[in-house]
C-alpha cells in the first residue's frame, strides 16, 4: 500500500517492557469480559472452561450459541471429509507421496476421527485463496523485481490452480517503486485465462489506469486505524472512505467488481489494540459502497484466535459472513491459528501469498503474509478442496526465491523439499 507519509512501525512504539506490548494487544485490550465474548473466554480464561465429563452432552448446544453467525458450512456428522480423501496435495504424490501418506492422511480411527469431526464440524467444504503474492508480497522488496520475473511468476500462480491472483498495485511510484511497472505487468497477463486477477487502486486516477491497462477487477482499502490511514494513505478515515465511494461509483458504471480490504483490524503499531467496533464501521462502509467482498488483515501479525473472534462477531454482524475474508501476517506465528477458528466461525476465503512473501512497508516489523503452500497443506489435512495442486504452487516458490536469493517463508514448502532431497539419495 501506499504512503505519503514517513512509515509507522513497530519500531515507532513508545518503549516498552515485552510484557507491556503483550498487554496491549492482548485479548483482553479491547473485548468484552465474561460471558459477552461468547466462547473466547473459554480459551482464554482457561478458569471458566468446564472439564467435566459432560461436555460431550452440551456440546451441540453450547455450538449453537457460540457459533450463531455459521453459515453455507457442511455437517461433518458424519464424517463425511474425515472418512475418505475429498483433497489430495495437487498432483505431487509421485514428488511427495511417502510424506502426504504419513502426515496428512485421513485418520482410519473412528473414534479419533470423531472427536475431530466434533470440533472441525463448522469448516466450509471448500476455500477460496486468494494469492497475493504479486502484489502485497513483492511491494514490501528492498530491491525491484524485474517485470519479466513478476510476469512468470503470476503465470505460474495461475497454472497451479489458483483462483484468484493479485497482480500489482496502480500506485504512485515515488512511495512503492517496486510497483512501478503495473501498466506493463497487467498488459502482460490481462489475457490470462484461469484466474481472476484483481489490481489495488488507491484513487480515481489509480482506477483509470488500471482499466486502460486491461484490468477487469480493482481492489480498494481502508482502515480501522486513524493514525495507519494517515500514515498509509496521508488522509483520515472518513477522506479515504469519500475517495473510494467515487472509485466505487466508477467501477459499478464500467460493471467492474470491486473488492475491499480492511487494514489494522486487531493491532495497530501506533494506536495498539483496535476496538472491533472500529472495524465493523469500516467493513460495514465498504460493504454499503458496493464491494464484493470484504478482506479484514491483521496487518502487523499481532492477532491471536483471543483477539480475532470478537472482531469477526462485530463484523459479522454488519456484514454477511459469506462476503468476508481474512488476511493475516505471521508476525507471531499465529496465521493458521487464526486462519482455523476464521473458518470455523464461516469465512471461506483466505488470503495469503507464497513462500510467505510480504509484510507492510508503512508498518515496519512486520512480517511477512502466511505462506500459501502451509495454508494449502493445513487444509488438504482438514478435508477441504481448494482445486490448487501443491506441487505446482512450490514450484512457483522456488521460482520467486531463487531470485531473491533467499530461503522460502514456508515451512511446509521447506519441509517436503528436504523429503525429497531425502529421497532421492537412497
């Protein structure tokens, strides 16, 4: 994302002790206490669990108060995803076989794969991911990536079976040269047949441009921080929001489908814990100007399932949880996480980018996206399609390493890479 302004990040906080940042964006910062939250104090506040062995008798019960807003969600009851193999890891077994089998097989055990079934029964058949590698991932590189390089990569994104692939940002290039070439990398895959491939349009004048050059999808953002938007954007909350009434009203008159994201929507470097309400507002803002769908991104990575519950509820109640995705960075380690109990809770798209490429170049600290092939791989094991075959998203992987010369941000890409290295030894 752009900025106009000297970038905020966590860097930028006024000093500290460790445990004064895990107060501040911790759960209990900015969420209702006791029986308000629903069932975050339960995991939280491990004192108002119940042990007791009649849990298994209020279970159906308890999920219906605390997951009222599911939706469009299958009843694994039966087992249905459990008992046989609905997703494989792409067409990679020949690759990676032998550790698929292993480790992300379905259980045989009913009585394990009934429990799991127990706790899992809210996840929706079928994720959309939404790679935004291209875009969000390559924006935060100290050094340009050359547009061929960008151009292939998208390809091979594409040919992995992803649906949905950012392709560049339409902004200025004083704040994020890295994006420079968006007209011409757009040029070159608007024809890519396969994917949609959507483009970041901050303003009016990013809009015409990204239409000129081919683009058929734009996406815009706001933010649940005051202080983030003014750093990101150089304008309040309420001036961004005017800005992309007029990009909505423009892209309804061409009938081009516009997506919005939400930013900040757990922490912010500056202002610390962000009030679900806060960004409800915004979700909601977004929602009513005629976006799609909605991305809510834990920007700076510092959201927990504590902390990522309540805002899903205030946004959830504004906004259909069928037109919500989640964005999250993995600044703590806490994507998948926070990505599990999102699905549980009904959201069926989820952003990431591969190899982990990524982070925020106006909120320093922060880490990079959640690595597509961990997201793929966690929910080939829960029984979920995603239509993208693994073997060909690594590839992609390594292909964008290689040329920035380091390591993959994926651990299960790093994983099944030293499987086969392993393998082919013997």
């Amino acid at each position: 994302m752009s900025s106009l302004e000297e970038p905020l990040g966590l860097d930028k906080l006024r000093s500290m002790s460790t445990i004064d940042r895990i107060q501040r964006f911790s759960s209990n910062a900015c969420r209702p206490s006791g029986d308000g939250m629903g069932m975050g104090s339960c995991w939280i506040e491990g004192s108002s669990c119940s042990t007791s062995n009649s849990y298994d008798e209020d279970y159906d019960e308890y999920t219906r108060e605390a997951f009222p807003w599911r939706r469009h969600t299958r009843d694994m009851s039966h087992g249905d995803s459990f008992s046989r193999r609905t997703v494989s890891l792409g067409r990679n077994h020949k690759m990676f076989g032998s550790a698929c089998d292993i480790y992300n097989s379905n259980c045989n055990d009913k009585d394990i794969r009934d429990i799991t079934n127990k706790f899992l029964k809210g996840i929706p058949r079928f994720v959309k991911i939404v790679e935004v590698g291209p875009r969000d991932g390559l924006q935060n590189e100290k050094n340009t990536v050359p547009t061929g390089v960008k151009v292939e990569l998208i390809r091979r994104l594409v040919s992995s079976g992803l649906p949905v692939v950012e392709a560049t940002s339409f902004v200025s290039p004083k704040w994020v040269p890295q994006l420079a070439d968006a007209r011409d990398v757009m040029e070159a895959v608007r024809d890519l047949e396969g994917a949609r491939l959507p483009v970041l349009t901050p303003n009016l004048k990013g809009f015409e441009a990204a239409i000129a050059a081919g683009a058929k999808e734009v996406a815009i953002f706001a933010s649940a921080s005051e202080a983030f938007s003014k750093s990101n954007i150089n304008c309040s909350i309420e001036d961004s929001l005017v800005r992309y009434r007029a990009v909505a009203h423009a892209a309804k008159v061409l009938s081009i489908p516009v997506r919005g994201y939400v930013s900040c929507v757990v922490g912010c470097p500056v202002e610390g814990a962000i009030p679900p309400s806060k960004v409800a507002y915004v979700a909601k803002e977004l929602h009513d100007m005629g976006c799609f769908e909605i991305s809510l991104g834990d920007t700076i990575g510092v959201g927990t399932p504590g902390t990522v519950v309540p805002m899903l509820e205030a946004v959830m109640a504004v906004v259909p949880v069928e037109k919500l995705a989640v964005h999250f960075h993995d600044t703590y380690g806490q994507s998948l996480p926070n990505i599990l109990i999102s699905l549980q809770m009904g959201i069926s798209t989820v952003d990431c980018s591969v190899a982990g490429l990524g982070g925020c170049p106006y909120a320093k600290g922060a880490s990079g996206n959640v690595a597509t092939e961990d997201v793929v791989y966690m929910l080939s094991g829960l029984g979920v399609e995603t239509n993208v075959d693994l073997r060909k998203l690594m590839l992609a992987g390594d292909f964008i390493n290689k040329h920035l010369g380091r390591p993959s941000g994926s651990k299960t890409a790093i994983a099944l890479n030293r499987i086969a290295a392993d393998a082919s030894k013997i």
